[in-house]
C-alpha cells in the first residue's frame, strides 16, 4: 500500500508551485468587454484575438508583462460608447498595476535583461501603438529599487540626456518622478513620525542615498552642459539652422528645475530638488536662494524657452524622413557606400518620385533585391494581397511596397511578379495582376492605381483561397510549387470573412484543396496583416487556428521583423521588435 504524502508537505508543495508560477492576468477590463458586446460576432472575435486583454496566461512571463499590461488610455481606444467614467479608468489601473507587481518577480527570474527591456518599454512614447503608461513605469522602478538598486542605479545615464530627449526610453523628469513615488510609499509609514520628511528618513537608506545623490549628479551635469552651450550663444545658432535632421542640443534638466504646475512643485520640494543641487551647483558659503534666482533668470527660463520653440520648429515625427533623403543624397553623389540594407522597402518607396533623389532610390531598391536574392531568400514561395483605402498615405507606401517586394522574389513562374488585388465592381472578386513597370517608380504607381479600394472593404478569406487554388490547377501546379504564404496587406478595419470561425473556413479550405490533388499541407499560411495604426493599438498578433496569423501594428522594427522572418510573426517577435531599438541596448543587469 503507498504511503500518502503529509498534508503539510502538500500544502508547501502547492505555495511553492504558486511562487514559482505566473501570476494570473487581470480580469478582462469592462471597457474591452463593452467593446465587444457592442459589435457583431465577426467584429467580437476579432476583438478578441487581436486587442483585448486575455484573462489566460501566454506561459511565458515576459509575454504577460509585454501583452497584458497596458495603459487604461489604450484601452479606452477599443471603447465605441459609451465613455468610460473616471472610476472605470482608475479602477483598471490599479488592477493592472497590481498584477505588474505580482508579475515582475516571475518574469525577473525567467529572463532579468528581457525584464529590465520591457520595463523601461511600459514609458515608450515615440508614436501610435507605443505602451505610454508612465504610473506602472514608476511602479516597477520602484520594484526595481527595492529588489534590484543596483540595476537602477547603473542605468540611469539611459534616461534622456543632452542631445537624445525624444530618442530616449525615458525622461529625465522620471528620475524626479522615481525619486519622489520612494518618498511617498515611505511618507505613508511616517504620518505620526513628527515632522521629519520622507526624503530625510529615506536619506538614511543606503540605498535610496546612492539613488538620490546619483539622480542629482546626473542632473547637475545636463544642467552645466545646457547652460556652457547658452554661453556659447550655440543654441541660437542652432534653433536658426535650416537643418531640422539635428537633435535638440539641451536636455530637460532646466525644465526639472522649473516646476509648472502645483504638483511639479510638490515632487519638487518632496526630494528636496533645489536644495540638493545647490550643494553641487553654488559654492558652499553663498546664500542659495539668491543662487538660484540669479540662475533662474539667466539660464533656466532661457533654456526653457528654447527647449520649447526648438520642439514648435522641429516636430519629433519631421527627422526621420529627412535621415533617409540624406543617405540618398549619398548614394546619388557617390560619396557613399551602398548598404543593402541601410533603408526599409518603404523609406525607399517614399522617395522613388523625388525629382533629387529618385534614381538614388531605384539604386538602393535594387542592391537591397540582390542582397535578398543572394542570400537565404525566405519569401521565394509567397504572395502577396493588397488592399489600399487611402492611395497617399504612409500605410498605402508600406503596403505596396512589400507587396513588390514580395512579388519579385518569388521564384515560381505562376507568382513572380504577381500580386492580388480587389476587383471592380459589384463582384468586387480578388484578381491576380502582373506587376507592369520597368523600374520601381512605374511598378509603385501600378501597384497603388490596382490596389486602391475607396469602399474600406477587405479581400474575402473564401475567395482569395479560390483564386490561388484556380491559378495552381490552370498551371498544373505540384504541390510543391503551391504558394506556402499569402499576406494580406490591408488597412481596412475588418477583415473579409470573418462571420465564420477561422477553424471553420481554414479546414473547409483544406479539404477543397485535397479534393483537387494536394495534401494536407498545401493549403498556404494566411497572414492578415492590418498596418493601419490611426487608432494608436498597441501592436497584437494572434492564431486562431494553425495556418491563419492575425497582426495588427506598424513600426520599423516590426517592418524589419517581418522581412528578417521571412513574414513568421509571433509574440516573441512583437515583443523583439518592441524593443528592439538601439537606446534599449545600453541597458544591463548588475544585480
């Protein structure tokens, strides 16, 4: 007879499986829920593969703390009506942040690097899509600190510095913002402590003292560094440049010094700001209030106002464009050499008509084709489908140029050079197009005039199936001449065919195609891939059944996921391309 284990080692056993594994995600937000209930079943299921909140774990901690924790802002982006009360919000808030709590230890000891990635990605803010959640950033400082203040230490030269504010992962007003959340969780134990301030008491805190001392020598340093460029009269020069390709020369040092609202000023005195850099900044023996109002008056409203005009003049989202252009004024000098892949399929689109730069384009297409021929060439069986609603537009450059792209390197004689398009009106069918032009510039303009569909309708899963199916049995296709993905390119909201679930269309799919002599594993992955990002979703990726992708983003990084992978997209590539960016890069794990 077996012994049976004591009840005390079971219950141990039972904590000690809690522990170790993940913590279960928030419950659905009722803003994600109401979103869902106020649309039709295909819209409903949709929604839920691609931006709702799943209340089931992915089973990798590092995708529950990417995926799950979003801001209530974001959120309230999939909310039709009716709006959200202030108490909703907040309520979803809290429950997130409780769950980044629980979830941080987790995903620390799955992988800490990835960890301190994703966290630091929770403040991202440099366009549509991007995490902005400033309260769980600020959490997980904290949790860093308590746990880890050697790591948030070492990585303080990561947040914004002099000449990289709008490139950095976070701002030097969030060391303000770190600093000032410790004196508040320890303001709290300290309500019938006499009147001693937290930041006194944390200041005793070996810990909290290297934090404090090193955000202020930080601070102090950007400041010096502004204020010797102020002397030098550079930054007049450079606000009256032409050149808007430069970064800002300042920091926002004198902007953390120059609190503009009643509770800047209160993080402000909290961490005894003004005092602590006066003992860095003003000799030992001055009268620091005279000090800093000297200082005020000659440098920091200047500076200020300088940080603020130079950002009217020289919007964040103007640069890049302009970063692209240069290198092609490079290559069409001659001065540069050619890097294959320097620029993305749709940076050299947009310039392709440019009357200085359209043949450097033609030129940069054509080495980043070869460079693909050459090596492992992964998009060799594919197909591309695209739908256009808006011809001119960033999205319509995205969509039209891997749509090219895609159609040149694809080797079988039935698809290269190919791609699908809407039809006209009423039947509205998919028609394969051979791509006509004899440079890129022609082939662009083809593409777009074939592609465009005014009536924001996406191509239906039943018919694209039907035509590839045709054109495969028309050319006495092997099976292995088949086309092993098709993507979708579309900037349609919905996608065609979605009334049915995707189990039920794939395998009815399936079997049309055995009946017609292919195996089972002709049928062709189906990539949905909606690049329209208007709406500023975070990107969302989902398989609703084997053989059918559904994405939903559009960044550079997940543009250049997307062709390193050959079109594989999974969450582990969302959470790559997330951060992916050389600024995460400079961050490490020391303890």
């Amino acid at each position: 007879m077996k012994k049976s284990m004591p009840v005390q080692v079971c219950f141990t056993f039972i904590r000690v499986l809690k522990v170790l594994s993940p913590p279960t995600p928030p419950p659905l937000p009722l803003l994600a829920r109401r979103f869902m209930a106020s649309n039709s079943k295909g819209d409903n299921d949709m929604a839920k593969n691609i931006f709702s909140i799943s209340p089931i774990s992915y089973g990798d901690p590092c995708h529950d703390l990417y995926f799950h924790v979003k801001s209530p802002e974001n959120v309230i982006r999939m909310c039709i009506s009716p709006e959200p009360t202030d108490e909703q919000v907040e309520q979803h808030n809290k429950a997130t942040i409780n769950y980044l709590k629980q979830l941080l230890p987790v995903a620390w000891s799955h992988n800490s690097l990835t960890t301190l990635k994703l966290i630091f990605n929770l403040n991202s803010f440099d366009g549509p899509g991007e995490k902005d959640f400033p309260a769980a950033f600020y959490a997980a400082a904290s949790w860093l600190h308590h746990n880890h203040p050697k790591t948030l230490l070492c990585n303080i030269p990561s947040f914004a510095s002099s000449g990289s504010f709008y490139l950095s992962i976070a701002l030097l007003w969030d060391l303000v913002e770190i600093l000032y959340g410790l004196c508040s969780e320890c303001n709290s134990l300290l309500l019938e402590q006499g009147q001693e301030s937290a930041a006194q008491t944390l200041y005793r805190d070996t810990h909290y003292k290297l934090l404090h001392d090193r955000v202020m020598e930080f601070l102090a340093e950007q400041l010096k560094s502004d204020i010797d460029k102020l002397k030098q009269h550079r930054l007049k020069m450079e606000l009256e440049s032409k050149d808007n390709d430069k970064l800002l020369l300042v920091s926002q040092a004198a902007e953390c010094c120059t609190p503009s609202s009643p509770e800047q000023v209160q993080a402000t005195r909290a961490i005894l700001l003004f005092e602590s850099l006066g003992r860095i900044l003003f000799p030992q023996e001055s009268d620091q209030s005279e000090e800093w109002e000297r200082l005020r008056k000659e440098f920091l409203e200047p500076l200020t106002e300088y940080s603020r005009r130079r950002t009217q003049v020289y919007p964040i989202r103007v640069r890049e464009p302009c970063v692209v252009k240069m290198y092609l004024e490079e290559v069409k000098a001659g001065g540069s050499i050619i890097k294959s892949d320097a620029l993305l399929p749709n940076d050299i689109i947009r310039y392709v008509k440019d009357k200085d730069v359209g043949e450097a384009a033609e030129i940069q297409w054509k080495a980043m084709m070869e460079n693909m021929y050459q090596g492992e060439n992964k998009f060799k069986n594919c197909l591309a489908v695209c739908n256009i609603t808006y011809a001119m537009s960033a999205v319509a450059e995205l969509a039209a140029s891997l749509g090219i792209l895609v159609s040149e390197l694809s080797e079988e004689p039935a698809w290269k050079g190919k791609v699908i398009t809407l039809g006209p009106l009423p039947d509205k069918l998919p028609l394969l197009h051979s791509i006509q032009g004899s440079d890129l510039k022609s082939r662009y303009d083809f593409v777009i005039s074939t592609c465009s569909n005014r009536l924001s309708e996406a191509p239906d899963f039943d018919q694209v199936c039907d035509l590839i199916l045709e054109v495969a049995v028309n050319h006495n296709l092997k099976a292995e001449q088949m086309i092993k993905k098709v993507f979708v390119l579309t900037d349609s909201v919905r996608f065609g065919g979605c009334s049915t679930s995707w189990k039920t269309l794939y395998e009815a799919k399936r079997s049309k195609f055995k009946e017609h002599g292919y195996g089972d594993d002709a049928m062709p992955h189906i990539l949905f891939w909606n690049i329209w990002d208007f709406g500023g979703f975070m990107p969302r990726v989902e398989e609703p059944h084997p053989g059918v992708t559904l994405l939903r983003g559009n960044s550079k990084t997940l543009i250049k996921s997307f062709l390193d992978n050959g079109g594989e997209i999974g969450r582990h590539h969302l959470l790559e391309a997330a951060i992916a960016n050389k600024e995460y890069q400079t961050l490490s794990v020391v303890d």
